[in-house]
C-alpha cells in the first residue's frame, strides 16, 4: 500500500515499543512490547515533574521536554531500554518540536548494549524553531542496534540556552519478524 500517512504504524510492524507520555511519567507505555526501563534521567534525577528534563504540557498534548544544559559539560537527558532480540528490524520514529538558539543543540542516540556505548543517529543543531501547529516527524532505521539491551536516549547539548531545547513525543520503535 501506499502508507497514507501512517506514520510508520500498521501492517508492517509486527510489534511495537511505544511511550505517547500520556500518563505524565516515565513508566509510560503505548505498545504492544514492554520497556525493559522506565525512562531514565541522565545528569539529572529530579523525575518527570521537573527541572531541565521532564514531561511538560505542548500544545495542549503531553511530550518529554530536554531543555538547557546545567551539568557542567555534559548536558542532560533521558533514555529507556527494550529488548528487540530476536527481531529482523527496528525502525525508530517521533514527532519533536525544536526550540534552539545559535548554538543549541539535541542529539539522538542508539545503544545495543545496555547504555555502555552509545551511537549518534542524529544532531539537531540550531538555529531552529518549529511552530506548536507544525510537528517535525523523524524516522531511523535501528536494525543494526537489535540486542536484548536496545536503548534510545536524547540528550542536550552542552551550550544549550536556559530555555532552549526540544519536545518529543509520541516514540516508537516498529519491529518486523
């Protein structure tokens, strides 16, 4: 078929790993697989209510929020881990919003052993700002990250304004026998 917007879903996904963040936390699941992890703080542990790295209200839906950087020269984030074992492929997509300034920047990373290395699938570098009505869709093909130990994570970059960042929402991960 033609896909017709399908965003990715549908009849090509055996499975799914999924988080919409409509229960305004980090045990968030809308698929049809678990997490293996809730989401995961990275430089940060103040939960999904605050700080720089939390679940915040976007044009009037629910979206993870990765702003600012305010841990020295690392940045801040969030990550969660499935397990894809067994499966051929593993396509990841989201919607995001960006908000970033001049020297801003997000990064989204794959790990296929459990966070101890990490692997850059894309930066988003600014300046760049998308309109609340105007959701940016990405889409990476994962397969070679299948293990057991899959994790996603996004994290900040280290010279992010105060309030600048991105919203992300609506992840999932598309798995195919």
């Amino acid at each position: 078929g033609s896909g017709g917007g399908s965003g990715g879903s549908g009849a090509s996904c055996a499975s799914t790993v999924a988080d919409n963040f409509e229960s305004d936390d980090y045990s968030g699941s809308s698929g049809t697989l678990p997490w293996s992890t809730d989401w995961l703080e990275v430089n940060e542990s103040d939960g999904p209510g605050g700080g720089d790295v939390k679940v915040a209200s976007h044009a009037g839906d629910l979206a993870a929020l990765l702003k600012d950087n305010g841990f020295g020269n690392s940045g801040e984030g969030l990550e969660r881990e499935s397990d894809l074992a067994g499966y051929a492929s593993a396509t990841l997509t989201y919607s995001y919003w960006r908000n970033l300034g001049n020297n801003d920047s997000v990064a989204v990373q794959v790990s296929s052993d459990g966070g101890a290395n990490w692997i850059e699938l894309d930066l988003y570098a600014g300046p760049a700002t998308d309109a609340d009505a105007d959701p940016q869709s990405a889409n990476y093909d994962i397969t070679a990250y299948i293990s057991p130990d899959t994790r996603i994570r996004f994290m900040t970059g280290t010279s992010n304004g105060n309030n600048d960042g991105m919203y992300i929402d609506d992840i999932q991960i598309c798995v195919t026998d």
